[in-house]
C-alpha cells in the first residue's frame, strides 16, 4: 500500500425527511445569503425547491436563485453565478440536484474569489486558493460530487468538459434523503448506478500490490450495487434499496476505497469526450466505455480481472487459464449493464462510429506520448478502445 493522508472533511446528514435541516446547516458553516443552485425542473416539481426555501427562510438566510443548470453542465451559468454572487454579496453556494448542479455550484465557488477566468481551473493554468463554502441537497445517486472534491464542466467555446479539483470544493455538509431518488425515471436510476459502479473500478484496477483492505471495500460497494440496482428499478419506491445506493455512491467518490493506491480514471475520460460531443448522460457512456477499455486492458493483469469476475459476478475461476475468467466477469458486467437498461455500444447511445478520430483528438494524448494509469493509453489505444465500444454486443 502507497502512503496518503486522507481527509474527508464534509458533514453527511443522512435520512428521511433531513431537507428539512438545510437552513441549519447552512447557520452552522457560515452562510447568511445564499445562492440556491438547481437544475431543470424535477426539484421544483417535487416540491423540494419550496421546503428548502422554506428552511432557509426559518434561519433568516437571505436567499438568491440560480436555475435551470443542465446535465453535462456548461461554462455559461457558472459565469452567470459568479456575477450573480458578486453583485448580491452571497456567502454560500447550495446545490439542490444531481452532480450537474453540485459541480456549477462548486465553479461558482472557486471562481468568485478569483481575479480571473474561472476556467483556468479546469484548463490546468491556475490551481484553486479559496472558494466560498458549498453545501449540498442530493437528488439522484451517481456522481458522488457530494462527497468528492471534484467539478465537471464544459466549455462551451470548443465543447470541452474537463474536470478542477481541490479540497477546497469539498462540500461543508451534504444532506442524503434516499426518498428524494424515488422519483428519479429508471434510466437516470441506472445511469446513477452505472457511474458509481465505473468510480469503484476505476480505484479497483491498480497495479499497486498487497491493498487487501481497499480491494476489499471497493468489492462491498460493487456487490451492493450489483444486488440493489435492480431492485431500485423493480420498485423505485423502494426506500432500502434507495438508501444503500445513496451511501454506496457517496463512498464510490469520496476517496475512502481508492486511498493508498494508484487509481486509473482513463474510461473517465474517454467518456467525457462522449458526454460533450452527444450531450449523452454521463453514466450512459460510462456503460459502453469501461467494459471496453476492459476488454482492452485485460491483459495486463488478467488475476486482478479475474478476482473481479469471481468476487463481484461470481465467476468460476479457471486456474489454467485466468483469462478466460476475466473475460468471463467483463462479460457478466456487460450483461448486468444490459439488463439494468443501459446502451451497450455506440448506436444504442447514439454515438457515431465516424467520430472516433475527433473524439481521439480531444484527448489530446501528444504524438508519442500516453495517459498514466493502470495500462499507460496512447492514442491508438484510444482509438481501439472507442472502436469496441462502437461494436460491442451482450454475450
Ligand atoms: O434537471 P432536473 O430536472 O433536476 O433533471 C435531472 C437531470 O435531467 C434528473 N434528476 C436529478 N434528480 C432527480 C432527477 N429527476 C427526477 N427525480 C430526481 N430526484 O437527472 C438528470 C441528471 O442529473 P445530473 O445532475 O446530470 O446527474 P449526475 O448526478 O449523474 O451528474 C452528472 C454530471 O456529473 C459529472 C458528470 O460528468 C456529469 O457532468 N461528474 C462529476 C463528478 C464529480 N464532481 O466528482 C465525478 C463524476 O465522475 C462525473 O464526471
Ligand atoms: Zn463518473
């Protein structure tokens, strides 16, 4: 195991019915005129939007608004945000929504205090020295921006989406009510669930030797959303199922399963460059590219497939040929895909396969060069990656 230091600084306030404390926590980290972010409508719809108001109003927080944020979330509202934040003096930002609002309001954060494009951040040429406190009401499982000190946002100006970090973006509190998701259509519930699944394999893939305890933690997370994905879908007003989701997806991304080892993130973003090109949901592509790049990677370390297969799919471990047994769980994870309603190839994504040398280009992998991770990638790797993933097929 790799040395770390690991600090997970955010207050998770888990439960039904725990919207309601939102204007205290907001009180107990420091806000007292609040940016509410949120998204298209589903929270207005539910009736969220108004008891949160509501909360806050009880705490005395004066309260601005910024709506109508989109999923694959674009530069256009964090700019909008900033100024809004300037010109009203806001404190806090709180996002009520999905990874798409938490990441908005997490740029709005960083770029407030900035004396410059906040998009320096996710294009590398600044790194963050303040933000405003963020804190979060999640509505759907999946990103796991709630507990991770990550943002995803596009450029609009060239479609980029990049990613900023900092533990700076980490939320002061997140509060997880699972009967929120209920509401959530089965696709967004298994998009949710494919995305935590793709956070967990890629800290699983490592090639750092003897990390029992975090393969260990990282399988439990696996398992649990192998058995409560499709009981969520089954029933969606299933409150266990949606609570073990909700957890399992904060633990996905907020690092405690991927301490202390090399971690890969390449299907991350090979994926990226296909929720910006399509405007596709995240986890959607997710679902085509990572048993791709699995099929493509498999090679390099056919045991650590292999122990996947048997402890998470329950494969038979074939002892003269582990290969064949790594094939075998990348396959069983394409079927579980499947029959959870995900797009298993580029068509039923809705991707071009003729794309393929443009999606390869905003990589941007150099001539001679490679992305670091559990196998090094170079363009052509890219490129054979995204070819399987065109034509992939359930076995
Ligand atoms: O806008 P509304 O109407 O709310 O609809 C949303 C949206 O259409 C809907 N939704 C959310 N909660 C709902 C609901 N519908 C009904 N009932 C509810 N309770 O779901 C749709 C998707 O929302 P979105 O926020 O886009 O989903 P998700 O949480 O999957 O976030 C995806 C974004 O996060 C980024 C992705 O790249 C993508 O841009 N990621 C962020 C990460 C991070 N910050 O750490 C890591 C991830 O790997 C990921 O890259
Ligand atoms: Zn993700």
């Amino acid at each position: 195991m790799e040395n770390f230091t690991y600090c997970s600084p955010t207050e998770f306030v888990f439960g039904k019915g725990s919207e309601s404390e939102c204007g205290r926590y907001v009180r107990k980290y420091g806000g007292s005129r609040v940016l509410l972010v949120y998204g298209g409508g589903s929270a207005v719809r539910s009736g969220l939007i108004d008891r949160i108001r509501a909360s806050l109003e009880k705490e005395n927080i004066a309260l601005h608004e910024l709506s109508g944020i989109q999923p694959n979330p674009l530069d256009t509202p964090v700019y909008e945000g900033i100024a809004l934040c300037r010109e009203t003096g806001a404190d806090f930002l709180l996002a009520v929504g999905g990874g798409s609002v938490i990441d908005t309001a997490k740029a709005i954060a960083a770029g407030v205090p900035y004396d410059g494009d906040f998009w320096d951040f996710y294009s590398g040429k600044a790194q963050i020295a303040a933000a405003l406190p963020v804190g979060t009401v999640l509505t759907i499982a999946a990103a796991g921006s709630e507990g991770s000190g990550d943002s995803v946002i596009t450029k609009t100006d060239g479609m980029l989406k990049r990613g900023a970090g900092s533990p700076l973006l980490r939320a002061r509190f997140s509060i997880l009510n699972p009967a929120l998701t209920q509401t959530l259509p089965a696709y967004q519930t298994a998009c949710g669930a494919t995305d935590i699944m793709a956070h967990v394999f890629e800290r699983y893939f490592t090639n750092t030797p003897e990390v029992e305890i975090t393969d260990r933690l990282c399988e439990a997370v696996l398992l649990t959303m192998v058995k409560e994905t499709p009981r969520a879908i089954a029933d969606p007003d299933n409150y266990d199922a949606r609570a073990n989701i909700m957890w399992a997806g904060t633990v996905a991304h907020n690092n405690i399963v991927g301490v202390g080892r090399q971690q890969d993130w390449n299907s991350h973003a090979l994926e990226h460059e296909l929720s910006a090109l399509y405007n596709v949901a995240h986890g959607a592509g997710l679902a085509v590219i990572m048993p791709a790049w699995m099929e493509h990677v498999c090679a390099h370390d056919p045991m650590r497939f292999a122990q996947m297969a048997v402890r998470v799919f329950g494969c038979q471990m074939n002892f003269a040929d582990p290969m064949q047994t790594a094939k075998a769980g990348i396959r069983a994870f394409r079927r579980f895909l499947h029959g959870i309603g995900m797009p298993v190839n580029f068509a039923e994504l809705g991707a071009d396969e003729a794309d393929i040398p443009l999606l390869v280009e905003k990589l941007g992998i150099p001539a001679g060069g490679s992305r670091q991770g559990f196998m090094e990638l170079t363009a052509a790797d890219a490129e054979a990656i995204y070819r399987i993933a065109a034509h992939a097929e359930v076995e």
